[in-house]
C-alpha cells in the first residue's frame, strides 16, 4: 500500500483526511513527530509517528527515504505568502536529491514522489482541540482583512505546483468554503451571531460579507477529505496523461444571507443580521471560494461526487454542533 505524509494530521482537513485514509484501508498514513507525546498522540489515531522534520532538502530526503513515502499531502491553509511555497520548493529539491541517487543505483525506474496540495483559502482549524477551532472573540480574529496580496500569491504558488511536474507527480484541490466540525473562520464570521445569542441584545449584528455577490460555494469537510484520497489514488494516471490536475470541489451554492438569518433563527438571536462588505479587503470576493466553480472536472476526472450536498437545508445540525463545540471549548 502506498505511504502517505501528510502534513498537519491533526489541523481541520488534516484530521479528516487522516480519518479518510485510514477509513479505506488504501494507505499507510505517516506524520512526522517533533516529541514522545506527540508521537502518542499520532499513534492513538492510527497514524504512524516518524522522526524528522522537512526544514530543508537533505532532511526531507532523508525522511522521504527512510520511511518509503510515496506521496506528500499538504493540508495547510494559505495564511501567508511564503509557508506553502517554501514547503514546496524544498520538497521539490528533495526529491531532484533521491533521483540523483537513484540514477547511481539499478533502481532508477521508479515512480516520482507525488504531491497533493490544498489550495485553500484563509481558514484554518481543528477537530482535536475545540480551541483550535473556537477561540475567544478578539478583534484580531474578527477582522476579515487578511496579508495584503494574499489571494495574489496564491495563485503564484499554484503556478509553482504546476512547473514542479517535471519533478512531481502533482494535484492541487481547491475547496469551496469547507463546512462542518469547526474552522477558525466560520468563529470569524460568526461572531456577532454569537455574541447576540450570549447577550441578548437586539441590535442589528452586521456580518462581514460581501452584499452584492451573495451565492457561495460550500463543500463538507467529509467530502473535502474523500477528493484528496481520489487524487492521491489517481496521481500517476493524472500525470501520465497531460491532464490539467486542478480540481474545484462544490457540495452546496446559495446565497449566503440565507444561511445567517437560519443560523440567527437556531442560536437564538433576537436582533436583525445584515451583511457589509469592508473597505480595502480582496479576501472577501473569494471567501466562499469561486462563485462560478464548477465540480464537473472533479467529477469526470477523479470519479468525486459530494454526499454531504444540503447545508442551507440542515443547518440546524451545524448550527447546533458549532454552539456545542463553543461551550465545550468555553470549559477548557
């Protein structure tokens, strides 16, 4: 079975996908493990903890090797602009170092170390700690202005996944907004609904969308997870074949105002939500995602179908989860 590294195991995608791989019994999951307990941790959820870090090429090839990793998923978020590219470049540079190696040997013909990437937006999360993913409301955490030029250099880092062909076999999953068991940026979001169900008050709670674009793309964490194993499965045949190995996910679409006046309703809000676009922020015309994504390459290509396809309709679920995953974390 193929070795899977899969960097940030216990973050929001992460742990899911973990869950994904296991589940299916398709994959040994790696993580590398920085202390005893850590490496504890890792192996209660069935992940096989592995010493070594990817700091630099000659200590990413040594791990890569010496543990027979197959493929390397990242599941970080795009929080700034230089953590995934560097990432990328010292994996790439890894690997120019175990082809040189291989060409010493009689073991030259070998497949190429694969690499899947979520290209996420500026969300972040986890399922093991409710802190991780429900922090105290500061005004850090609620401002919706991200690095300047974010959503710029994420379509650079793109570009860099798709030159490095030449070394890697190479997928990149772009999400809509993921729902479902937490995200730091739906406490972002969700903040004034929050602290108008805490107090009571009737006030107008404005929400930091953007008003005059209000459909939004959502995919379920689940369905999220279920689109990496298909591409980490698929990767050589993806490559082999000149396929374009970019793949947009959507589970759900509606208009985003509709979801807040139902999430109101289920935590007992008494006051009126309306929804303001801030000034100076690019992030928000891609916070759910692309608009106009479309799931059909996903579909034909990496045989996904979504499961979980009906947020607006059982939003009382989620609504319901995220409130008790905020008292649960408010005991900690």
């Amino acid at each position: 079975m193929p070795n899977v590294l899969v960097i940030g195991p216990t973050g929001y995608v992460g742990s899911a996908l973990s869950e994904q791989l296991i589940r299916s019994g398709d994959n040994y999951v790696y993580a590398a493990s920085q202390s005893e307990e850590e490496g504890f941790r890792l192996a209660t959820k069935e992940i096989i903890p592995i010493n070594g870090n990817l700091d630099s090429p000659q200590a990413a090839f040594e791990l890569i090797c010496s543990n027979k990793i197959d493929v390397i998923v990242d599941t970080t978020s795009y929080n700034d602009k230089t953590t995934k590219s560097r990432l990328l470049s010292t994996i790439v540079e890894a690997e120019k170092i175990r082809r040189q190696q291989l060409s010493k040997g009689k073991d030259f013909i070998q497949p190429k170390l694969g690499f899947v990437t979520l290209s996420g937006i500026w969300t972040q999360g986890s399922t093991e700690d409710p802190y991780g993913s429900f922090q105290p409301m500061t005004a850090e955490a609620q401002s919706a202005v991200p690095e300047e030029g974010l959503n710029e250099s994420k379509l650079l880092y793109e570009q860099e996944v798709l030159e490095s062909r030449a070394v890697l076999d190479v997928a990149i999953i772009q999400p809509s907004f993921i729902w479902a068991r937490g995200g730091a940026s739906w406490t972002r979001i969700l903040g004034p609904l929050v602290e108008g169900a805490r107090t009571g008050s009737t006030d107008v709670m404005k929400i930091a969308v953007d008003p005059e674009d209000q459909v939004y793309c959502f995919t379920n964490i689940d369905d999220v997870a279920a689109a990496i194993e298909l591409a980490v499965n698929k990767l050589q045949l993806i490559n082999g074949n000149s396929v374009h190995p970019v793949f947009e996910l959507v589970g759900d679409q509606f208009p985003i105002g509709l979801l807040f006046e139902r999430d109101a309703l289920y935590f007992g809000c008494k006051g009126k939500v309306e929804m303001y676009k801030p000034e100076e922020t690019e992030f928000l015309d891609v916070i759910g995602g692309n608009h106009n994504a479309n799931r059909a390459r996903s579909e034909q290509i990496l045989g996904w179908y979504p499961k979980k396809r009906y947020f607006l309709r059982d939003t009382f679920i989620y609504a319901n989860s995220f409130m008790a995953a905020l008292a649960l974390a408010k005991r900690k």
